[in-house]
C-alpha cells in the first residue's frame, strides 16, 4: 500500500497508468478479436508494443492542463480511445477488416444498419471500458490527487519518446515486412504492426492524398489502362454472340449466397431446391467456378463490377466515396440499344448512395422502398422481404418499356439472417452457431422467393425473351464464424478451404439456347462482357478488365480485391502458393504470372477509378449519361403499394439531410 501511495505521489502517475491500461487492453482486445496471423516471435513482440507510441501521444495531450481538468482529460482521451476501439471490433465481428475513412462516409446510413450492430455486441464487451472505470476510480476516490502541469522541457520530451517509439516500432516492422507502408490493400498488416490507432492516422493521411489524385490526374494516366485491356481483350464466341439479341435482361443480387449452398442438404432436405434445379436446366448456363470479388463495399461492390467490369477499391465503397465520377456503365450501353434501365430494391434509396450512383451508372428508374408495402410484416432487418418484393415489383416490372435491362436487390438472405417465425419453413443447420444455422433458413427463403418470381415472370409472358442473371454477391458467412462453419461442411476451413469457399453461384438463364454447366474459372468482374455479348453488343471500345466466361478464349485469372488470385491449376493466398485442387503448398513462382496480372489489373482499374480518368475516355459510339436528367424523386402516378406521397417524401429528405 505505501508502494502505491509513494508510486501515486509521482507528478505523472495518472498518466503512466492510463497509458499502461490502454496500452494492455489493447494488446488483449488484439488477441481476442483480430485474426491478425501472427507467425514469428518479433511479430508477437510487435503486436505486443504497438499500441503504447499512440497511447503515449494522445495521453500526453491531457499532460499541457493540471489539477483536476488534467485528470478527467485522462479520462475522457481514454474513453474516446476505447469508443474507437470498440468500434472497429464490432465492424470487424462483421466486415472481418477495420473501419476507413471512406467507411465511415459511407455509413452515413448506419442508422439502418441498426440491427446487425446489435447482433454483433455482446454483454462481456462492457469489459472492454473497464480501463476507463478504473481511472475515474482513482480519481473520485482521490488516490489520484491533482497534480501541477508539467514542465516545458519535460512536456516535449515526452512527445519525443512518443514519436521515437513509433519510429523504433515501424524500423523493426519494417525488417520483418519491407515497405509495409507503401502497400495500400493490407489493413491487417498496418494494424498488427502498427497498432490500431497508428493505422487510423495513416488512413486519414492515404485517404487525403487519394482525393488529391482525382485534382491531378490527367489524360495521359489512361494509356496503360488502356493498353492493358485493349491487349486482355477476350473475343467473343461466334456461335452465342448476339444470341439474345433484343431480349429483356433482369439481373438478380443474391444476397450473401455462397455456391457451398448448392445441393448442400440439411436433414435430408436442399436448402436451395429451385437454384438446383436450375443447375440442369435446359437453357441456363450455371457457373460452378465463379469467385465474388469484392472489397469493403460489399453489395454494392459486386454491382459496380457488374455493371462496369472495373474492381472495386482496396477501402470504402466506390459507390459512396466516387459516385460523382464519369462511368461507362451497361444501362447506358444499352440505352443506345433501346434498352429502359430500373432498379428493384426493398430499402431507401439513399442506402449505400444508390442514388446518387445509379444516376451516374445511367438507370432510368429506381424502384425503392417507397414504392413497396413496407408494413411490419412485410419488413425485417435490412428492408423489404424478398417474397412480397418479388411479387409487388411485377406490376411495375409489367409496365416498363421493352426491351428493358432490370435489376433484383435481394435482402432476406442478411446477416445475421433472420426470419419471421411465419417465414420459417426450413430447418436450421445444426452447428454452435446460430447465425451460421439461419443462413440455411434465410438461403431457403430466397429460393423459394425466388421460384415464385420465375413463376410470375412466366405468367405475366416475360420469361420467354428475358435473359436472366442471378449471382451471389458476396460472402454470407465471415472468417470468424468457420469454426462453427465447418462442423456444416465437415472439412476444416484452412486458408486455403477459406478461399475457396469465396465462390458464388451464377447463373444465366438465356431462353432458346443450350445451356449447361460450365467450369470455368471467372470473377463478378467478367459478368459484364458475357452479357452484353450475348446481347450483340461489341466490346472493344469500352475499358473493361472482365473477359467473356463463355468465351473459348477466356482468360481463367480471378484476382481477389485483396491481391489473393486463383486459376485452375492454383491459389495464391496470403503470399503462399498452392496447387489445385489439393492445396498442397508449392514454389511460389507457379503463382507468379497469375498474381503478376492480378496485381497489374488491380492497380490499373485503381488508377481509372480514384483519378476518375473514363471523365478522359469517349467510346465510339456511346453517348455519355446525362445525370441532370435523371432523378428518382417518387412518382405518385406510377406507385402501387407505397405510402403516400408526403410521407415518402418525408422519409428520402430525413435521409439526405444526414
Ligand atoms: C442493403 C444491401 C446490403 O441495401 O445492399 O448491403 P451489404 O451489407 O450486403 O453490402
Ligand atoms: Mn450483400
């Protein structure tokens, strides 16, 4: 007791205290929360000290004030601290990355994220605020007493054993990874080696510099992107270009659905039986080698790449940070061919700034929630049931002119996939994990919303000149949940399974011509050629990294948006190489060409899309969108089944004005 009360007299007690509990609350919440893949003894080492230069730093601020106001800054830097922690936890429950600038831009909406965030808290997190409680602890029960400001002279010292710190840690990092800060798609390496805090600064310095890119980038920044995809352009087959030529297209998001779900079996029973059955149906093409190949922005990434054949971006959303940049996307493409363009989604249109994009994509017509019933029991989680969605969006389906190019933003199959008890009609998987169970539930639903659609579409004379594409966007289940995920597979989820198991089923249904099975290896961002293909629209002109999946020609490289990239023959995860399908581990140079391409591929549709440089690029023939004359302000005239037309208008304002 004297020990503490002689260590409580130092002027600077509070201080090393605050930062020594930080400092190891840190180090803890790292270890429980992160999957940082720590494999060597400096790497722990680094882990270990990363968080004190920041906690140094910022704690030092309170050190200019003295008295009480120095002590209850201590507090509330320290609250401020945990609160930026806490959140990029709960963000990581989820996205399995760290929050960004832009991330946080574009969740101006995350207010309707209101639910998920919930689900991803959980009681014994009020641990992660116990440093907090102890400090005022001290405080209020005096053992901290106020103490005199410190010294100049001291003062900047400690700001200089602050910054020395970091220096020293970032040397030793360095050692271990060389030029760690001049790659820009590894948040997991800046945070185990830097720290947390030490990884925000030097997002907000990137993502500056990112919006200085735009101001100074000219024409000339496009000649290797444009040679690049001139030289990887995939021609088309003969035999199925222009096969669908005229015909309707309807594009269907199916959310988080993985192709690990196809004829995949609880209790004896598909979880998806309308999608297997189309797996062997006569006039659709089904793709059992196609990656999903999105970033952070997640739905609205896969619908970037398939609307513009680009990748998505390394952080944020492109939907939400370059909404304002100058696209050459396929509703515009197509409306030189005649083609009206919508968008069906049971949310608001202000989620993920659609529609602000979508005006920029070109899409004639938004569809959004004000247009659907969205009563109680037409509604849970993000938004609309795709049931009901499905059905109510034919009258509207029903009125467009023809030909149309249409797309489906599903949302039943959302973490953490819940359903009403009266939607249930499947039975849960039987693993710990009751998220992971309900994801059969939830992918059941969408099924059978989904064999209803096709139902309509086929009553209401659409289907038979519809081409129709439905693909997964994206992972349902997340990293941290494959303990849980493999009692369901019985296999374990190593790195190598992991990446595998980023596959999504696509499907393309395409009335008159044969369909089948095909193996080929391809990624969201080769939807788009395909497609327009199929359509009888030429290519050549547009910048685009996709190539054509029913192409002979078709170049099998999938690159993952985090420089991971898989052919048929290999991986290359997390800088190992791996033969297929055995996952043996082998030298890396048999990965060399492909991750040579995809690092070439990413960097370069990077370049086009943060300089915004198709503003540079005139396509023959394409005229480009016009976004002054397209708004999705609620039309009462042509709405059905939505409110009223104040009370809409009252919900999209309260939403722009966030
Ligand atoms: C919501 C839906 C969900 O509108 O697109 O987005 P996600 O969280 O899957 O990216
Ligand atoms: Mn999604």
């Amino acid at each position: 007791m004297t020990n503490l009360k002689k260590f409580m007299s130092q002027p600077h007690a509070l201080y090393v205290i605050a930062v020594v509990l930080l400092w190891l609350k840190t180090y803890i919440v790292y270890r429980i929360e992160f999957r940082l893949g720590i494999d060597s003894a400096l790497q722990t080492f680094l882990l270990f000290v990363n968080p004190i230069s920041s906690a140094l730093f910022f704690f030092g601020f309170a050190l200019f004030f003295k008295g009480h106001l120095k002590n209850w800054l201590f507090v509330l830097i320290d609250f401020l601290l945990s609160i930026w922690l806490y959140a990029n936890v709960v963000f990581y429950r989820f996205f399995d990355d760290f929050i960004t600038v832009p991330v946080i831009f574009q969740h101006k909406n995350f207010g309707e994220l209101g639910d998920s965030v919930l689900a991803l808290m959980k009681p014994s997190d009020v641990f992660y605020f116990l440093d907090t409680v102890v400090l005022m602890v001290l405080i209020l029960f005096k053992v901290a007493q106020p103490k005199e400001k410190m010294p100049k002279r001291l003062l900047k010292r400690v700001f200089i054993i602050a910054v020395s710190v970091f220096l020293i840690n970032l040397g030793l990092a360095e050692i271990d990874r060389p030029g760690l800060l001049t790659r820009t798609f590894d948040r997991n390496y800046l945070v185990k080696y830097l720290g947390i805090n030490n990884f925000t600064l030097y997002d907000i310095i990137k993502s500056t510099q990112v919006s200085a890119q735009r101001a100074v980038a000219s024409s000339n920044d496009l000649v290797d992107a444009e040679n690049f995809t001139k030289s990887n352009y995939t021609p088309p087959d003969p035999a199925l270009f222009g096969k669908a030529k005229g015909m309707n297209v309807i594009y269907i998001s199916m959310e988080s659905l993985q192709n690990f779900v196809i004829n995949y079996k609880v209790d004896g029973q598909e979880v998806t039986p309308f999608l297997n059955s189309l797996t062997h149906d006569p006039n659709t093409f089904y793709f059992d080698n196609f990656f999903h190949q999105v970033g952070q922005g997640k739905t609205s990434d896969a619908e970037f790449m398939l609307e513009n054949s680009l990748y998505p971006l390394s952080q944020g959303s492109v939907f939400m940070t370059q909404a304002q940049n100058t696209f050459q996307a396929a509703p515009q493409i197509l409306k030189s061919e005649g083609y009206t363009s919508a968008v069906f989604h049971g949310n608001y249109k202000t989620f993920w700034n659609r529609d602000e994009m979508y005006r920029a994509l070109g899409y004639d017509k938004f569809f959004d929630a004000s247009y659907f019933d969205m009563s109680d029991e037409n509604t849970i989680n993000y938004g609309m049931k795709d049931k009901p969605m499905v059905k109510e969006s034919m009258a509207y389906l029903n009125q467009l002119p023809q030909p149309f190019y249409a797309k489906y933003i599903l949302l039943s199959n959302h973490f953490p996939f819940e359903l009403d008890e009266g939607d249930v009609d499947f039975p849960a998987g039987h693993t710990d994990d009751k998220v992971v169970n309900q994801y059969f539930q939830t992918a059941h639903y969408m099924d059978e919303a989904l064999r209803e659609f096709f139902a309509d579409l086929k009553a209401s004379g659409l289907y038979d000149h519809t081409v129709i594409v439905m693909y997964g966007d994206h992972y349902g289940i997340s990293p941290d949940r494959y303990d849980s995920l493999s009692q369901a597979l019985g296999e374990e989820i190593t790195p190598y399974v992991g990446a595998q198991l980023q596959r999504v089923p696509l499907f393309i249904h395409v009335p008159g011509v044969q369909g089948r099975i095909v193996h080929e290896y391809g990624g969201e961002v080769d939807v788009r050629p395909t497609l327009l293909h199929l359509l009888g629209v030429d290519t050549k002109d547009f910048i685009a990294f996709g190539s054509d999946l029913l192409s002979p020609k078709h170049r099998q490289i999938v690159p993952f948006r985090n420089g991971d990239v898989i052919t048929p023959s290999y991986s290359y995860i997390d800088e190992k190489c791996y033969s297929n399908p055995n996952g043996e581990v082998v030298d890396n140079r048999y990965c060399e060409n492909a991750s040579e391409y995809a690092k070439d591929a990413l960097s370069l549709s990077d370049k086009i899309v943060y300089g915004d440089l198709l503003r540079f690029y005139k396509p023959k023939g394409f005229k480009p969108v016009d976004v002054s004359k397209i708004n999705y302000k609620f039309d009462p005239s042509i709405n059905i089944y939505g409110k009223t037309n104040d009370q809409s208008d009252a919900h999209n304002s309260m939403n722009e004005d966030e």
